[in-house]
C-alpha cells in the first residue's frame, strides 16, 4: 500500500507544527471579535459551495467561482484591523503568544492608575464578578466602551463632569470587559474600623465590597497611592507590579471563557 512507503521526515512535523501554530495564532488574536462571526460567516460560505458542486447547482457554484477569484483581497478586507495588530505583535515580540482579554484588561488598567498617580487625581474602579451591578447602573451614566487607559484616565479628569464616583467594568455580551458606566454612586461603608486617614473614596470602596462580591481599585489623590479592595477589606498600597499581580490572581477566570468579569 502507499501509505507503508508514507516516509514521515523531521521536517515534515516542523512543516505542520508551525501550520498549526498559525492557525492557533490566528484563532486566539479573532476569539471575542467581530473578526470571529465574519470567519464563521467564510465557512459556511466553504460549505455551501461543497454542496453546490456535489449536486450540480451550476448557477450557484458560478457564483462563489467568482468571489473565491478575488478570495485573498476580500481576507485582507475583512479582516484588516485584525491582520494589523497581528503583525504589530510580532514585530514587537516575535515569540510572544497572543495576549488574552484578562492581559489587555489588566495591563490597560495598571497604565490607567499610574496616569491617575502623576497626576494626583482620585479613582474609583469597580470590576463586577458573580454578583451584578446593574442597580448602580441607575446612578450613573452608560459608556459601553472598550477599556483603555487614555480613556480611563479622562473619565476621572476632575474638569470632566464623569469624574466623581466610580466606573463599573463588567462582561459585554461577546465575554470582553467594557467600562459599563461612570459616575456611578457606590454605598459608605457601615464598618466602624475604616481608618480616619481614607475619605469618602476608600468607604465607598469598602462599602460596596461589604455586600458584593466586587473588586475595587482606589487611587487616593491625596496620597498619591493605589488599593485594592474586597471583601470589604482593603490592601496595603500596591505599587504597578504588586497591583498587576494581585489583579491576575482574582481575574484568573478570564483565562477559563476569554471575558467573564
């Protein structure tokens, strides 16, 4: 038979590991974006021109004879955006693997308080876990916006009329992380133990954690320090690594479904 003189080489398993490799790159750097619903769209197009020549529909199959002709410049159409900040990675760092949604959330909110710090403006960041906040949503005001530093940074300008209270970062319906709203009311701590030293910002993070699952980040503009605060307990003040650190070991689930806050 053919397949017992099949000689399997090294460079043939070189050959189909870095196939693989790319389509995982691929794969990864599309999951949770538009990107993803377009290149389903792509296979079920595959799928009904396999059923267009398997009975006979000329018509049809002349049809996807056409768009197949021009397939490559329609790829690099749709998927432009993605095309680029694949290659912008790679030049950067050509053995880094693609960067998860928990990486881009937390590294776009560390650069976000150190922004906040140099400039010594106050900062409430709300992450909702298990337990929702949509009834804070009602005291604030709707963003539904992609989690970026710059953006952060403006929202708690203290010439902005957005800056006072806090910002609610949360799951959208993809699975990504998105600021929900800003301006959000938080409650007061009821513990009689929050320290004299930490105003209204610190109780109000404390407040919240003490009848919700939520994590928090206060950036003091007194103090010029960061916190995080959770059950209705607070840290000590966390420089970018430490904060970096502790936000990667309680949003690991990110990892698990690419966005659940």
């Amino acid at each position: 038979m053919y397949i017992d003189n099949l000689q399997f080489t090294f460079i043939d398993v070189l050959d189909i590991s870095l196939v693989a490799l790319i389509i995982y790159y691929v794969l990864r750097l599309i999951r949770g974006t538009h990107a993803e619903q377009m290149l389903i769209g792509l296979v079920v197009m595959l799928i009904l021109y396999e059923v267009a020549r398997t009975f006979g529909l000329l018509t049809v199959e002349w049809i996807f004879n056409q768009v197949f002709a021009v397939f490559i410049v329609i790829l690099v159409v749709l998927f432009q955006a993605e095309i680029r900040k694949g290659l912008m990675r790679v030049a950067v760092n050509p053995l880094s693997g693609p960067v998860s949604p928990q990486q881009e959330l937390i590294a776009s909110v560390v650069d976000a308080t150190k922004l906040l710090v140099q400039k010594r403006w106050g900062a409430l960041i709300v992450f909702e876990r298990e337990t929702g906040l949509k009834h804070l949503d009602e005291s604030g005001v709707m963003i539904h916006a992609d989690v970026q530093a710059e953006l952060i940074e403006t929202l708690f300008c203290p010439a902005t009329p957005l800056h006072d209270g806090a910002l609610t970062i949360v799951k959208d319906k993809q699975g990504q992380p998105e600021i929900r709203s800003a301006r959000v009311l938080l409650p007061l701590a009821k513990s009689k133990h929050v320290q004299g030293k930490f105003g209204t910002r610190h109780r109000a993070a404390i407040g919240l954690t003490e009848e919700n699952d939520a994590l928090v980040i206060v950036v003091s503009e007194e103090r010029g320090d960061v916190h995080l605060v959770e059950n209705g307990e607070m840290s000590k003040a966390l420089d970018s690594k430490a904060l970096a650190k502790a936000l990667k070991q309680r949003l690991a689930h990110l990892e698990l479904d690419g966005g659940d806050v």
